[in-house]
C-alpha cells in the first residue's frame, strides 16, 4: 500500500490557494480562501495558547520560558501551511532565505537585552525592531548560499552570546496577569501566519521565508512583560533564549537540505524534531550544572 503523504491529507480538508487545491463547488474561490485562512490562523492562535511562553515564564522562570519561545511556534504554522500550498523547492529556497534571517533575530535580542536595562519598552522594543528591519533589509540584497547561511549565524552567535551572558540571571519578580496576555499573543502570531499564507505567492520564497521568521513570540513577550516586571527581567528571558535560537538554526538548515531529497512533510518533522531534542538537552544541560553545584 502506498504511503499517505499527511501534507495531502491535509490539502483535501484544508482547501487553499495553489494550483493544485480546489474549493467545494457550491463556494466561490474568494469565500474558499477566506474561510481556509480563517482556518489557519485559528488553528495557529490554538497552539499559541497551547504554548503561551508568558505564564510558562511566570510560573518556571526566565530558562524554561525562553525554551519554550525559541520552538518554532510562529515559524512552524507558517510553514506548514506554506507546504500546504507549495512544492518543496519553495520550501527549500524559503528556508535558505530564513537562515540569515535567524542571525538578524540575534541581533535583535541584543539589542533590547542592552537597551531594556535603563529604558521602557517603547525605545528598547521600537530600536530592536528597527534593527532586525534593517538587517532583514540587508538580508534580502544578497544571494545567499547554504554556506553563507550557516556562516553568517556562526559569526553572530560567537559575538552576541558571550554578550548575553551577564544579563541571563536575574529575578523573576510575580508577573500580573491581565486577562488579553494570551489573546494578544494569539492574534499577533495568527496575524504573521496569515500575512506569510496570504503574501507568499506574491513575494515568493525568499520573501515568506523572511517573513515567516520574525521574531513575534519575542516581541510579544517583551511588549507583555516589560511593562509588568521590568525591563532587567524580561531581558534575562531574551538572553536565556539565545542558545535556543542555534538550535532553531541548525532546524532551519536541516529543512533545507532535506526538502528536496525527502519531500516537505519529512523535513518539517525532521525540523521540529531538530527544535525540540536541542532545546530538551539544553534543559538536561542546565539542570545537571544546577545539580552539580
């Protein structure tokens, strides 16, 4: 018996956009696309909620939260639906575009962790999104290799992780939860995946690859708990996610490399597989340095 391709079963109860995804007969194409897009950005609002890094912050602290920020909880949806309506050499090619892209993210955690230390979340947040947009800006005018993918991510992390390292300690003071914490994270992430699903036939791969990497879980949580426990705080949760971006870079490499050779639903498994071991042994990790102190 062949084997069932899940990203098939997928298109033939998730109608989308591509050439090869039809509606039902009795619905229009413009009110197919609707209702498909509405589909996916609630079934990506339901797994932000799923995974809200805000209450896992509060509740285990800055490394626990800054594991669960850095798995692919933006970036994941947006491809998966990406795959859902397009072929793996654009996944491939998106992929390869988000590697960079990766880097750019460091950069952006930087520069917060520095500026939150002595300002409020409007200048440290506002510089660092005007940095990441800056470098993804610069991103998109080279033709970048998988050499120069990976090269450029070395580089980054060996400046900006020995930089983060004595901000990666400090008091979680008990966080006030208001009552839009979770949905404002949840239309935020709903609201990038649907851009990147809506916008991706127009920009093309490399573009939704950028696109699909920006760094929402990290803005929302600077924008949640800046203003409610600091900016010293919500910058250790930055700096403790740092090593989870490596991994979430080394994923992004492997997706690329597999797409092709192993079809898109393979190297999106193989992707989050990448993201979790990583970030599960970086928690074994630290919890054998706690123990052994």
């Amino acid at each position: 018996m062949p084997a069932i391709h899940v990203l098939d079963l997928a298109k033939e109860w998730m109608p989308g956009t591509s050439p090869g995804m039809t509606s039902a007969p009795w619905m229009s194409p413009e009110l197919s696309f609707i209702l498909t897009l509405a589909l996916r950005m609630a079934i990506t609002a339901a797994f932000v909620i799923a995974a809200s890094a805000s209450i896992i912050t509060e509740r285990s602290g800055a490394v626990i939260g800054a594991l669960v920020a850095t798995l692919p909880i933006s970036a994941g949806p947006s491809y998966v639906f990406l795959a859902m309506d397009h072929d793996a050499a654009f996944i491939a090619q998106g992929a390869l575009a988000s590697l960079p892209i990766n880097a750019a993210t460091m950069f952006l955690g930087l520069t917060y962790i520095f500026l939150a230390q002595r300002n409020n979340v409007v200048v440290s947040l506002g510089t660092a999104v005007i940095v990441w947009i800056g470098l993804a800006y610069l991103v998109q005018l080279i033709d970048w290799t998988l050499t120069g993918g990976i090269a450029v991510n070395v580089v980054t992390f060996a400046i900006c992780l020995p930089l983060m390292q004595r901000f990666r300690h400090a008091k979680m003071p008990l966080i006030t939860r208001r009552w839009y914490d979770i949905p404002l994270r949840a239309v935020l992430v709903a609201t990038l995946v649907g851009a990147v699903v809506t916008l991706s036939a127009t920009i093309g791969p490399t573009g939704s690859g950028m696109l699909a990497l920006y760094p929402i879980v990290f803005t929302s949580l600077m924008l949640i708990l800046h203003p409610r426990i600091g900016g010293a705080p919500t910058a250790a949760v930055i700096a403790n996610g740092g090593w989870g971006l490596m991994g979430f870079g080394i994923a992004v490499a492997l997706m690329h490399v597999t797409a092709i050779r192993f079809g898109s639903a393979i190297a999106l498994g193989l992707a989050l597989a990448t993201c979790v071991a990583w970030n599960l042994g970086l928690w074994s990790w630290g919890r054998k340095r706690v123990s052994a102190v």
